[in-house]
C-alpha cells in the first residue's frame, strides 16, 4: 500500500517509518502541503496522509477520487481543514481522535504559568545579566477562577491540572460530560456567566460555524478587566483583530495562543527571515503580555508515537477489513466518528 504523505516534518518522519517496520505500508513523503496545486503528487497512492494545514477542500477531493486514492487520513484529530459534507459518499477520511490530550493541556499550563509569572520575560534579562525584578510581578493562581470552554479529553485534563494549583472552573459545553461538575470547585454554567466571572479562559472545544470567533468583541466585553485568554485549540475561536483591540484597551490582561487563525501559511515553517506581512499577527507578537508557539502543543514524543501508531492501525484496518473505528461520517449535519462500521 503507498501512502502520500503530505506537509511531512522530520519529527513526523521519525515516527512514521518507526510505525511502518514490518508492515507492506510504503509512504511517500513530501514537504509541500496539500492543496489544489499539489494533489497531483497523490498520484498511485491508495491514500493520502494530511495534517492541520493541508486543504481538503471539493476540489481537492475531486481530484483525489480521479487519482484512485480511497482515504483521507488525518494524523490529527481536528477536522475543520476537510470539507466532511462534501467527502461523504465520495472518499474515506480517518482521524486519531486522541493521541494524547496530556501533551495539549499541559502546554496550556505551560503557557499559562509562563504568562503569569513573565518567566518569558525573565530568561531573557537574565541571560543578559540583567537580574532586575522590575516589571515581573505576576499572581496566584492559587483561588483564581478558570473558565474552560470546551470539557472533551483535553479540557478535563486541564481542569484537573488547574484543581491541582486550587483554582476554581466554570466550564461550558455544549455537551457536558456526567459527573464533571461537583457543585462546588468545579461547575457548569452558560457561556455569558462563565466571561463574567473567570480570571482566564481557555478554550479547548472544537473550531465549527457554531464556535467561529467564540471569543469577539462582544464576548470580551463581558470579561472581567485583565482576563487571560488561553487558545491552544484553533486559531479561529479568536477574532484576532478584537483580541488585539481588547490588549491594547487594557481590558485582557495577557493572552497564550498556541494557535492562529491565519496560521495555515506561517506555523510550522521558519519564516526568520521573511518580513510578517500580518500586521495583526506582528503586532499581537509584539505585545509584552503575549506568547504565541507555533501550534506545538501536541508535540511531544508520546503524541507523536500515539499518532503515527493509531494511523498506521487506522489504515491497515480499513485496507484490511474496509472499515475503522476512526472514521468520520458526516450525518445529519454533523461530522462524528462513524458508529455503524461503513460509511457508504
Ligand atoms: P474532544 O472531542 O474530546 O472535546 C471537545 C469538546 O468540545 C467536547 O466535549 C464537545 O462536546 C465540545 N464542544 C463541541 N461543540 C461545542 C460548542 N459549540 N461549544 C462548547 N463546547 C463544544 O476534543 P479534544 O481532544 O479535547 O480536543 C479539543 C480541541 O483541541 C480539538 O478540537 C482541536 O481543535 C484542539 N487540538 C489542538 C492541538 C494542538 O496541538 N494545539 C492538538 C489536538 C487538539
């Protein structure tokens, strides 16, 4: 079986041929992501292997079934870059629903830690000798209440590392999970009272037309006065243009964005010596309560060896029995992991 592999790293790489030995799966790898432009790269492959950022758009589709190429396997398990509604009936997509959710949130409170306590700030002076305390105040988190959108796999893990620090949640979703809220230390509520009343906002739910801009103009009007704002989930769930207004206007205290809306053509790739020409972005970055990584969340060895494995599995499955338990149907209009074992 010969996959295309496409936007490939070297970590990715790494995991992939270790996942592969003594499997018949040979993989092709190319750099460049997949878009209407490349897709042709796909040609004599029986499916293709995509991450964040490549394009699986009706066009691409399109030519993907002319190729012959069956499964769209996403190493990943957002699938906000696929357009499901249009693949359904014409070409298999397979995700990693979870490969590690550890990784995610404790990048979030990686980031978050880093933001209060300007550890960002305070490498840098001291890597110049400079051992000034001036500026680096920061807060407790200690008694602070965290509002957490979204209370999937990576939502609950990052509740319980905030309980570990003895921080409060309020946590919204649209489908909450059983046994979550104990009426105390951690509680449900609707997104209006959880802006209110939280100190930071993490957002850990999935990027749909339901949760576009989630966090806008009007919604950090109702923060309270120097809220953090933590997205290490995608980019879009944040206007990035109002986040930016609400810093400047001294309303968000700090914001950790792992993610960006615009990301698709900077994350990923070491663009140090390329003029930014997104002046929201630059200017986002040049703020000194933000910290922006370049979606690195997931990247940590066990993630990437979960989702080289759980790939590797999905499409053995699929080319072996014809059907996987990570495939994703889009029924009723709405994209979920497939529950009858054929999708068409
Ligand atoms: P999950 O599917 O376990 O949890 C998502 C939660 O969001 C679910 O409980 C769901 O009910 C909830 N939800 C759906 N629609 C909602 C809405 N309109 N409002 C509020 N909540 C809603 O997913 P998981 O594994 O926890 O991942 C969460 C997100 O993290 C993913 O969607 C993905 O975008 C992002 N992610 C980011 C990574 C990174 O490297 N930065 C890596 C992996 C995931």
């Amino acid at each position: 079986m010969t996959i295309a592999f496409f936007d490939a790293k070297p970590y990715d790489i790494e995991a992939f041929d270790q996942a592969v030995q003594s499997t018949d799966i040979h993989i092709k790898y190319y750099e460049t992501k997949l878009n209407e432009d490349t897709v042709r790269l796909a040609e004599g492959a029986q499916a293709v292997c995509v991450f964040v950022n490549d394009t699986v758009n009706a066009a691409v589709i399109d030519r993907l079934c002319a190729l012959g190429v069956q499964v769209v396997a996403l190493r990943c398990a957002g699938f906000n870059n696929v357009d499901m509604k249009y693949a359904f009936g014409k070409i298999h997509v397979l995700r990693v629903p979870a490969y590690s959710p550890y990784a995610v949130a404790e990048h979030t409170a990686a980031l978050l830690l880093t933001s209060v306590r300007r550890i960002h700030k305070a490498f840098i002076r001291t890597r110049d000798n400079n051992f000034s305390l001036s500026g680096l105040k920061g807060f407790d988190l200690h008694g602070k209440t965290v509002g957490v959108i979204g209370t999937g796999k990576i939502g609950r893990v990052f509740i319980d590392i905030c309980r570990g620090f003895g921080m409060n949640v309020l946590a919204y979703d649209k489908y909450p999970a059983n046994g979550l809220d104990n009426g105390d230390t951690v509680r449900y509520t609707d997104l209006d009272t959880l802006f209110a009343n939280s100190d930071i906002i993490s957002l850990h739910c999935p990027l749909t037309d339901e949760t576009h801009h989630l966090i806008d103009e009007s919604s950090l009007d109702k923060c309270k006065k120097g809220v953090v704002i933590l997205n290490t989930s995608r980019g879009a769930l944040v206007d990035s243009q109002a986040l930016l207004e609400g810093i400047k206007a001294r309303k968000v205290g700090a914001a950790c964005l792992d993610v960006y809306e615009e990301e698709a053509d900077l994350f990923f790739e070491d663009n140090s010596g390329h003029i930014l020409d997104d002046d929201t972005l630059a200017r986002l970055i040049s703020m000194p309560n933000v910290i922006v990584t370049s979606h690195q969340a997931f990247l940590t060895k066990e993630a990437l060896s979960n989702i080289a494995e759980t790939t590797v599995d999905n499409l053995l499955g699929f080319f072996e029995n014809g059907q996987c338990p990570n495939e994703l149907c889009f029924r009723g209009g709405i994209a979920e992991d497939c529950k009858s074992g054929r999708c068409f």
